[in-house]
C-alpha cells in the first residue's frame, strides 16, 4: 500500500477586475474535487440574496477587531475609503491544507503578498491578465453597466494592478475562458505533485531502493 499524504495547496488568482479570474475560479470549482473556495469575512451588511458562511463570514467591527488581535487573518484589506473590512481567516485554510485539500483565493496583489508572508511554502499564484485593453474596457462596461467617468476610474486602477503581475509565479492571458481554466488548473495540478507537498514520500523511495 503507497503511504504517501499530500498537503493542500493555496491556489491565488489575482487580476485586474474584468479580466475573469472568477469565472475561472468557478470552473476549477465546479470540477475539481479537491479544490474549495476560501470563504472570507467582511464587516459590510449582509446583502438579501447572500448566506453567511456560503458567500461571506460576517462580522461586526468588534468581531474583527478581535480577529486581528487574535492573529486569526491571513490577510486583511479596507476598502471603500476604509468603510469595510476584508480578510481571510486562518483556521479554515489550515485546516484544508493539513487534509490535503486545495483553496482557491480570489484575492488582489496586496492579499497575495500578504498571504505568501503567512504561508510561503503552501503558495501558488497565477496572474490573470485580458487579451488587450480594450477586451477589458468591453467587459467592464458589460459587466456593471457603468459608463463615463466610472469606466475611467476602474481602467486606471485596472492598469495600475496589471504592473504588479512580476510579483506571481505564473501568468495566464484569458482570452478564451475555457483555455485559460485548463492553463490554471495545469498549474494546480503540477502544484500537487512539488516533492515539497508529498509526506512519506522519502519513506516511500527509501523502500523501492
């Protein structure tokens, strides 16, 4: 009997928004066993179509102030000028992780590089970049609708996150949502199988040899 465990991956998508790296996120999901979505907490209202602990963990303000001080966050944002708090908890990737099972981030540059401070062995992050501009423009503008000075403001800040794709291990362009999925998940993949993630497997050689 081979006795070998795996220990689960943190699979990081990150991307300018518009560039699809949700959509790839759902497809790995919905066709990878092994692989979950980490779950994050916020301080914003609960919106009517959500379910906490399915789409978010919600806490008050107290309750994440509590989380920061008991080091229970991998990493943490504020956006909205700093209205709602963000962050990954910890326990529930541990947990994943040390039963070999993956979870998948979808989370910006500055969580990535918090969370490979935490966890730098357990990492892999890929970078999601569109074709061209102007394919981002179009699905900006298709996805939410906004027009004007708001299409600017989130080309700008699209833009400004893109120079940040250095930082990843692997960049995949998602011209084509289907190929760019199989790309991503080839990284998962090769990701499970690193020497580094494979417990007994010197056990295991010392054995054939």
């Amino acid at each position: 009997m081979i006795e070998i465990a795996r220990r689960g991956v943190c699979l990081v998508l990150s991307a300018p928004s518009g560039a699809g790296k949700t959509a790839i996120a759902d497809a790995l999901l919905a066709s990878e066993p092994r692989l979950e979505r980490s779950i994050s907490v916020t301080t914003r209202a609960r919106r009517p179509a959500e379910i906490d602990g399915v789409h978010y963990n919600f806490l008050t303000e107290d309750g994440f102030q509590q989380a920061l001080r008991d080091n229970a966050l991998l990493e943490w944002a504020r956006v909205l000028q700093g209205s709602h708090a963000y962050g990954t908890p910890r326990v529930p990737v541990e947990r994943a992780l040390a039963a070999g099972r993956d979870v998948v981030f979808d989370i910006d540059w500055q969580g990535h590089a918090q969370l490979r401070e935490r966890l730098p062995a357990d990492v892999v992050s890929v970078f999601v970049l569109p074709p061209n501009l102007m394919a981002l423009r179009a699905r900006l503008v298709g996805r939410a609708g906004d027009r004007g000075d708001e299409i600017e403001r989130r080309m700008r800040v699209a833009q400004d996150e893109i120079r940040h794709w250095v930082e990843f291990d692997h960049v995949v362009v998602n011209e084509e949502l289907h190929a760019a999925t199989e790309s991503v998940r080839a990284v998962l993949h090769a990701a499970r199988h690193s020497t580094a993630r494979l417990n007994g497997l010197a056990a295991f050689v010392e054995r054939l040899n």
